[in-house]
C-alpha cells in the first residue's frame, strides 16, 4: 500500500474524503449574449457534503450535468471549490496537490475517454512504464515484470505491451487504462463512466475485474456512473446528485431498495430492472443552474411538493441507518 505524504498518517476512521459545503461557480456567459463580455455564475456544484470512508466503494449517480465530474475534479485538486473545504486525509485538497507527488500517487483516476487518455504514439508498455518512472515506483531493471504484472492483473496477456490503443477492442483499452491507473500503486481509484459505452459482457467483464481489484486490493472506489444497475453491482454506497447537491447518500441497496428522496425514487422507476441506464432525463421542466428557484430545486418536478418546499431549501439531514437525505418530505421505508 501506498506510503502516506509526512503529516498525512489517516487514523483509520478518519474520512479519505470529506467535502464540506463545497461550492464551484464557474463565470459563462448568459445564454444569447456571445459578444457580451459580462458573466454570470454558473452553481456546478452548490453546498456539497460528503464523507468517503477509507475501503469504500462509493457510486455518484445522477442525470447529465447534476456535477457529477465537477465533483470528481475537485477531489482530485484539478478544481478548487470557490467556497467551502475539500479535505483529503483531513487536508485541503489542493494543498496536498501542490504538495508534491504523493497525493496524485496515492489517487488515481480512470477517464471516461480512457482511449483518449493514452498516447497514440505509445504502446502499452511505454504507456504504463510512464506512471511507474515517474514516481520511481521500482528501479529501472524491473518496469517491464512489473508491467507484464500489471497486465496480468487486469486479465491481458503480456505481449498486449507491445501492442497500440489504435489496435486494441474499447474493453481492452479500458483494461490497459486501469492497468495504468495502478501502476502508481494508488489507494484510491476514483473513474468517470469508466464502463459505459460497452456492450453488455465486456461491460459485466469490466466491473467483475474493478470490484475483485477495490476487494482484493482494499481500494477506495469512487465510481461515476448514470447506472443504477453498475451502482448497485460495484459499489456499496450510493451518492445521489441532482443539479449540482446530493440529495441522498446510504448504503446502496437500502437506498434503491426504498429511495426516500423523490428524485432517487424517480430514477429507480426509470429504471426498473437495474439493467436500463437513465439516458433520457425525467418529466418536467428542470431549472437552469443559472436560474435556480428558491427553495427545494426538485419542487417542480417532484409529486410530493408541498408549499414550504418553495420557500425552504432542504439541507442533507440524518435519514436512519447510515442514510442522509436532502427532503422536506422523505418517502418512508415501505
Ligand atoms: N469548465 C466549465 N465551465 C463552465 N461550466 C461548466 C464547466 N464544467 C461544467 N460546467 C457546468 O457545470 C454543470 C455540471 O457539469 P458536470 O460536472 O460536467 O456534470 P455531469 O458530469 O454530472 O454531467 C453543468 O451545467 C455544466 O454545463
Ligand atoms: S423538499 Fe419537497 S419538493 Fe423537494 S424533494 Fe422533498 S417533497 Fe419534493
Ligand atoms: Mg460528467
């Protein structure tokens, strides 16, 4: 396992992740004025908590622009919230970054164009001999065992080193990318969409290789993903975002087994068998981030609006059992 950065031994209940109130607003011009130069703020992300235990596996779910891979870029220091605190081993974030190669050692990311994330002009050895160099993870004499080992790991035979991404299948791509994302023997893996895109079998290939690597190798997992079906097979918790906040945390199961957020409720009913992933937003009109209504941002589409959820903008609270949510008038257990 990974060697902490001095000053960052974690006491075992101590979060990896814990995000307090965090808010991004990145400057976009309002819509139809192109030649203006004024901005407006756009809220990415609005007064984000989150806590991601050490050994966690940790699904973000929720429909195209809720701030999904905003979120992920500020755990990985490549953002700073505008407000609020982003906390890695109980220090900011980006703090840790600047701080030297241990945190982008110990933290790695698989991207969602993982094709796009190697080098053409390399093959797959150099590409994962590139992460191995950099942080001198073992002397120069043992890059290639350790990348023949690496291949190994996720299910590729060792001649696949001398191969290019241009001749390799998308699950084999996406294979050569986690390779990579391990060779820096991280402790947490944090992938954006890292499955979707495939068919079915390489997908459930994919995610039986990504679950039996965060047990066997007691990962930290963060796992962005619009599947409820991925969600609940990889991860055993679940952080459900909705127009830039997460409306309801819990252990996965629990939670699509009795959302208690309507929205929650209302993706498990788009995808009634775990199997459809939420590729066509919900019915009704979903505000504008530049525009967002005062109170509950789910009031107008949710069938459980009450006149205080217009005035009152509902925090992340206690639900039971390891559960949080973020609703005026949850839904009970059935
Ligand atoms: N660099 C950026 N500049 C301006 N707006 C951005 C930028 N990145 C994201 N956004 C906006 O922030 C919101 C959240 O985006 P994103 O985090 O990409 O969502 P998701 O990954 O859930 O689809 C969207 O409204 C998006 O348009
Ligand atoms: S606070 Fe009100 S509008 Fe918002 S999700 Fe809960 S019931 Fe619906
Ligand atoms: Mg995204």
């Amino acid at each position: 396992m990974t060697d902490m950065a001095p000053g960052t031994a974690a006491r075992p209940e101590q979060p990896v992740f814990e995000l307090l109130d965090v808010e991004k607003v990145f400057q976009v011009r309002p819509p139809g004025s192109i030649f203006s130069r004024r901005t407006v703020g756009l809220p990415a992300l609005d007064g984000v908590r989150l806590k991601v235990r050490r050994g966690a596996s940790v699904a973000l779910v929720g429909e195209s622009g809720s701030g999904k891979s905003t979120l992920l870029r500020v755990l990985l220091g490549l953002d700073e919230p505008t407000n609020g605190r982003a906390l890695y081993n109980a220090r900011p974030i980006g703090e840790m970054r600047r701080a030297g190669p241990a945190f982008a050692r110990d933290v790695a990311m698989v991207y969602q164009d993982a094709r796009g994330s190697i080098d053409p002009r390399m093959n797959v050895g150099a590409a994962i001999a590139e992460p191995l160099r950099h942080f001198g993870i073992v002397p120069p004499g043992e890059i290639p065992g350790r990348i023949a080992e690496l291949l190994d790991r996720v299910g590729l035979s060792p001649d696949t080193a001398l191969r290019y991404v241009s001749g390799l299948s998308g699950g084999q791509v996406r294979r050569v990318a986690i390779a990579r994302a391990l060779a820096s023997e991280p402790s947490v893996l944090v992938a954006d969409e890292a499955v979707s895109g495939l068919d079915v079998s390489t997908q459930a290939q994919l995610l039986n290789l990504l679950r039996r690597l965060q047990r066997e190798m007691g990962l930290t997992l963060l796992f962005i993903t619009h599947d409820l079906g991925v969600a609940s097979y990889l991860c055993e918790e679940i952080a459900i975002m909705y127009l830039g906040r997460i409306v309801e945390t819990g252990p996965t199961d629990a939670v699509l087994a009795a959302p208690a957020h309507p929205y929650s409720a209302a993706l498990r009913k788009a995808a009634p068998e775990f199997s459809a992933p939420i590729t066509e937003p919900l019915p009704g009109e979903i505000p504008s981030p530049l525009n967002l209504p005062k109170g509950c941002r789910f009031a107008g589409r949710c069938p459980r609006a009450a006149a205080d959820c217009r005035d009152v903008d509902p925090e992340l609270r206690s639900h039971g059992a390891g559960r949080m949510v973020a609703c005026l008038h949850p839904l009970d257990a059935p």
